[in-house]
C-alpha cells in the first residue's frame, strides 16, 4: 500500500495546490519578490513572437550574446574591473566557432563583420593565455579552417 502525503489534499482526481509556494492558489509571501533585471528582454518574448523571426536574426543575436560574454570573461569591457577566466573564455570562442561554423550560408551580410569579431576575441585570448595555444590549435580555430 502506497503511503499518503500529509502535505496533499487530494479530492477526487485532482490534486489541490492549495499552500504550496506559487501556487497560484493562495498568496504565498515570496510570490511578491521582484525578480532582478537580467538583460535578455527578447529572450522573454512568447513563442509565437519568436517564430516570427528569420532564423539568421536569432543566429546572429546568439552569436552576439556569446561575443558580448567572451569578452567579459577576458577583461575587455571598458569601465570594468577586468575579471578574467580563460578556461570560460575558451568554452564560449568554441561555441561561438561551432555556432558561425554551422550557418555561415545564412548570415548574409552579417557573416564577415561576425567573423572578424571571432578573430579579434581569439587573438585577445591568445594575448591573455600565460602559454598561447599553438598556431591553429587555439579555440574555435580548427573549425573555421
């Protein structure tokens, strides 16, 4: 025989969820805590808004979501005490090579200017590295060989 849980009120099929936190049911105290800006706004748009963009506009907003992220991981955005994270840095140039990699044929006009931005952040972590990576065995590199 199953054991019952004292904390469920069960009626029927259904189950209440009456008391449990966010409910919806009943007001709970930290259902009132705002939640802190995070910066991805479009992030937040329904699904049915994001169907209704082309796919090289989402590839390219990931790609500059993974450039802005790379370059704090290596220090260089002005105005902030760089803290810098090679091994994080290292993570993102290679997703952001795997992501360019996969769907040059649909940035159009974007491909090069998203390009050079990868260069540039391999470059930046290949001045940063203690003991650069070899030529062509840096991040990201031997994907867009």
């Amino acid at each position: 025989m199953a054991k019952s849980n004292p904390n469920r009120a069960v009626r029927g099929n259904a189950v209440s969820t009456t008391g449990i936190p966010g409910s919806g049911s009943r007001e709970h105290p930290l259902d009132a805590i705002p939640l802190p800006a995070h910066g991805f706004e479009t992030l937040d748009l329904p699904v049915r808004e994001l169907a209704s963009v082309p796919a090289a506009e989402v590839i390219s907003r990931v790609a500059v979501i993974l450039m802005n992220a790379t370059a704090e991981k290596l220090g260089l955005v002005p105005g902030e005490e760089p803290d810098i994270d090679l091994d994080e840095a290292r993570r993102l140039i290679e997703a952001l090579a795997g992501l360019l990699s996969t769907s040059q044929e649909y940035l159009g006009p974007h491909r090069e200017p998203m390009l050079e931005g990868l260069r540039t952040l391999q470059k930046a972590f290949r001045e940063a590295s203690v003991y650069p990576d070899e030529p062509g065995k840096g991040p990201g590199e031997q994907l867009l060989s």
